[in-house]
C-alpha cells in the first residue's frame, strides 16, 4: 500500500492517504521562488492557497476539498521522506482532478477572451493539422488576421516569462496532468489549450511573421510547443527529454531526473551522480528499450563522453540534446529486430544499403540573428550563383518530392537570387530579404518547397552541411549530411546503414557510418557513427525492404575511432 499525503483545503490539516484510492484533490505545481507557498509560513496564510479556493470555486463549484503542495506534503529536512515520495510525484500529478499553476504575476487576460480568439484562430490552427499552407498560408500572413496571430502569441509569451516556466519539476507537472488551470496575481483561472502552444509557433516560423520570431516568444518555440505535443500525446513519450534545454534544476542530476517518469524510460538514481553522467545511462536504456530515435541525432560535435567517462559517438551531446532531438526530422523509430546495448555499444539490426561519398562542402545556416534562421538565404548561398551547383541543392533538398522540371524552376531561383542574397547579407538587411519570383508557377513551386524546408533543414542547426552521394550498385541518390563544424571532410569512404527511420511523411533518414567494407563487413570489432542524412526520398523503399537484416554494432568503448579522438 503506497500512501502520499493531502491538505485539506479549509482547515489546513494533512493527513495519510492511498495513492489511488484518495478523494479528488488539485495538485500545485510552483516555482519556489515565485514563494507561493514559502516554507515556514503557515498554509492557511500563504498566496497560494487564495490561488487554489479560487479555482475550486470558479471551476469546480468548491467540491474539492483537498490539494497537494510539495513543500507541505513532502517533509523537506528528511532525506528519507523525500527519497520515498519523489518517485510518486508523477502518480500524484497525474491522478489529480487538475494540476494549478500557481504564478505570481498578473496574466491580464479573461477566460472569455482566452475562448473568443481561440474561437478566431480555429481556421489558422486547421490549416496547421492539415498543412494547407499553399492555400491559406496567405490570407494568415497579413493584414487583421497577422495582428490576430501577434496577439495570442503574446498572451501565450507572458505565461512564459515567469520562473516557473524555467524548473525542471514544472515541466514532468504541467506533461502529466488530466487538466491544466493556469492562476495568477489576478486569481482568475485559466484553461488554454494546449493546441494553440502547439500550433502558433510554427505557423510564425512558416509564414514568417517576424514580430513573433525570437525574443520574448524564445521559449514558446524552444520548448512550449513541444510540452503541448507531449500532453497532445503526439508522438515517442521519450521525446520530453528534449524541452529541458531551457530549464534549470537546483540538483544538476534532477534536469533528468525530474522528467524521466513523462518519458516512460526510468533509470536508477544516485545522489552522486552528474547530470551527464545520468543522461548517458538515460540513453542508454532508452535504446535497449527500443527508442531508436535516439541514435539518429544530427551530428554536431565530436565525441561526448559517457557516465564510464568514455567518447562515444552514438551518445548525443548533453548540453545540446534539447535541440538535436528537435531538429532529427523523427518521431518514432521502432526497431527492424534485436536491440541491446553492451558497454556503451549498440548492437542493432539493420539493412547494408551500400557507400557514401562526401562530395562538397555547403555550409551552415544563415542565422544573422539568434533563433533567426533564414531558410531562403541559406539555399541561395549554398547554391553559389552556379546553375549546376544550385541544381544539385534544389534535388538533395527536395528529398524526392519535386519533378525534374520543378526542380528546375527550383534551381533557376536559387541562380537568380544569389547575388541579391550576398548583399542583403553584406548590408545586413537579410529581414528586407524577398526573392524575385518572375510568374506565378514560381511562386506556387517556391512556396512549396520553403514550406517543405520546415521538417528538412532543421537537422543543419547545429552542424554544417556537406553533399554526398549514397550509391548501391546502379543506384545514386543525393542527399545532404551533417558533420560536426570543426570537423573536415572525410577522406575514406563510407557506409550506408537504414535502421527503419522515417520521418512522417514516409522519407528515410540513414546512418553514415566508418569502418567497414563496400560490402557491409566490419574491419574491427564495432562501427563507427559518422553522421546521418537529412531526410531524402522514399522511392526506394520496396527495394530496401528486400534487403537482408544483419547485426551491427555501432561506437561503445570498443570503437578505436572514438578512443582515439581522430579524424577519419
């Protein structure tokens, strides 16, 4: 029997109850420095009580009699207590009626007129689900409707500055929840969907809508809109560990400690521990469990270092694991038969899909500005004024969705626009930036194809892109990779391994790895993780799917080019 403890919400009393069996109670979720509930001030007298009878009466009609505060319900100076109810936290959040968040500044918004732009905005929010971007995209992007996308996304930008929105715990708190209620100063609740964390970030991104780009909405694109599409349930739970770049922990342990319960992977804790060393045993068992997204990150640095203090380079980076995993281009990647993982190594099966040349060198993303990133320019650049050259971007970006003639008109663009872009760059002008479009076929066609970048340049954010070539027999497709930015280009060539990752929309993103033959066998003892594509065409994927499983095993401590820390 696994008892927690409540608080009676008019007398102040906690008492014992079962986890499961207890009467409905509304949990708290709080920043302590926002001293809400301080400790030693008694409950009855705190803030966050008047918080909490408010949403009891407003939403509730004051039938819920009790709630659960961690500064109360957890004994604080007993490590004992705490070691045993801080596994329960996610049990606790999750069983309540509603989870409060109790903030200490002013919200300046109603419920009404919360519901009233919801109502407004359902057209913008349908034309996200069902990426009608080419027909909607435009009436969105101007006039009263812009200013209507600029309102909520300030609104939702206040929720956001407060320092609950900076605590690992609030994050775990806010994921699980049956309902969410937001309260402030004002003590007038909340519930906001969490559609609209999901959705109006991206439609800002995709259509470009600069008054909401960076700044004050940073953390609404960084981690909010994700959260949303955590409670969504939209995709790998493991997933959440990927919002937490933003948050801060007063253990450093606990920046995976205090979200590991949303994600569905849970590893043992240790006082003692490093929070990269917890990451790298996180990860770890992530993948024996089957997460394969997990070992398909982008490659942006070299090597980190495991918990047995170990380069590894299948590990994602710690520091940067938040937003490798936002730009993979993947959800869910189940495994095409065994996974299991042996000191550090992934011992996986998968198809041999042939080599891989690293022909030229792209570049990085154009980001004049933090958080910034212009798509166009970057294209523009990367094709460097040469019709030959822009081709080749036009078809390993297209991922296998455009025509040759679309590609053409692609690459005419991408020509046509060089010499423009260099000097929007020169004069740092690049948010005066618009490409010359001579017909309304371009327009269509480059408009698709911007809209297409949203899921295929992201995996570039971190690293520099290269060209290759990925050939087997009479096959060659181009596609471009990610390598770390101090690293130079590889001299030997490469293998191609599919590990059954594909992104939504059906393309394949495949693992570029050294060591190992034309024909797929292994020089030493392990593989070594090179990059990964960015997503490129499926067209090919009843000719893979023919191909034989085989056993590979990929980095770990047995991998000579992680210990040694040498370019390949």
């Amino acid at each position: 029997m696994v008892t927690f403890r409540l608080i009676n919400l008019s007398t102040g009393v906690v008492s014992e109850q079962v986890l499961g069996t207890s009467p409905p109670y509304l949990a708290a979720s709080h920043a302590w420095s926002e001293q809400r509930f301080p400790l030693g001030m008694s409950f009855l007298e705190s803030p966050g009580l008047k918080a909490l009878k408010a949403v009891n009466e407003q939403r509730f009609a004051g039938t819920v009699d009790y709630c659960w505060v961690d500064t109360i319900c957890i004994n604080q100076q007993d490590d004992a207590d705490m070691n045993q109810q801080i596994p329960l936290m996610g049990r606790i959040f999750g069983d309540s009626v509603a989870v409060v968040i109790v903030l200490s500044c002013n919200l300046r918004m109603s419920q009404a007129s919360v519901d009233r732009i919801v109502g407004q905005l359902k057209p913008a929010v349908r034309m996200h689900e069902e990426e009608e971007w080419a027909e909607q995209g435009a009436i969105w992007r101007t006039g009263h409707r812009r200013k209507l996308i600029i309102k909520a996304m300030r609104g939702l930008a206040r929720l956001t500055t407060t320092p609950w929105a900076t605590r690992v715990w609030t994050l775990q708190e806010y994921i699980l929840a049956s309902q969410v209620i937001w309260i402030g100063k004002e003590l007038v609740s909340l519930v906001i969907q969490d559609i609209l964390f999901s959705a109006l970030p991206d439609i800002c991104d995709t259509l470009r809508i600069e008054e909401c780009l960076g700044g004050e909405f940073h953390r609404l694109y960084s981690y909010f809109s994700g959260m949303a599409n955590s409670r969504l349930a939209r995709g790998d739970t493991t997933r959440v560990m990927e919002l937490l770049g933003n948050r801060s922990a007063a253990l450093p342990r606990d920046e995976v400690y205090g979200i590991m319960a949303a994600s569905g992977v849970e590893i043992s804790t240790s006082t003692s521990e490093t929070n990269k060393g917890a990451w790298s045993k996180w990860f770890e068992q992530a993948v024996s469990c089957g997460h394969l997204r997990w070992l398909l990150m982008p490659v942006a640095t070299f090597a980190p270092l495991t918990h047995r203090g170990k380069p590894s380079c299948i590990l994602p980076a710690f520091d940067i694991r938040h937003k490798l995993s936002a730009s993979s281009g993947l959800d869910t990647v189940k495994p095409l038969g065994l996974v299991r993982m042996k000191e550090g190594t992934v011992i996986v099966d998968g198809r041999w899909l042939g080599v891989c040349t690293v022909e030229e060198h792209l570049g990085t993303v154009h980001e004049p500005v933090p958080n910034q990133i212009h798509r166009d320019i970057t294209l523009v650049l990367f094709s460097q004024g040469k019709s030959r050259r822009a081709r080749k971007v036009a078809s390993a970006f297209g991922g296998g969705r455009y025509s040759s003639r679309q590609i053409s008109v692609i690459a005419t663009i991408l020509k046509r626009n060089f010499r423009k872009a260099v000097r929007a760059v020169k004069l740092q002008r690049e948010r005066d930036f618009r490409l010359r479009l001579l017909n309304a076929i371009e327009h269509t066609i480059w408009g698709d194809f911007m809209g297409f970048q949203m899921g295929q340049m992201p995996g570039m954010n971190e690293g520099t892109a290269y060209l290759a070539q990925l050939r087997r027999e009479s096959i060659l497709v181009e596609a471009p990779i990610v390598l770390p930015t101090t690293q130079a280009i590889p001299s030997t060539e490469l293998g191609i391994i599919d590990l059954g990752a594909r992104t939504i929309d059906g393309r394949c993103i495949f693992m570029i790895v050294a060591g190992a033959n034309a024909d797929g066998d292994m020089r030493g003892s392990v593989l070594h993780r090179v990059a990964v594509t960015l997503p490129v065409t499926g067209d090919y994927e009843n000719h893979i799917a023919k191909l034989p499983l085989r056993e590979f095993a990929i980095g770990g401590e047995s991998c000579e080019i992680c210990q040694q820390q040498r370019v390949i």
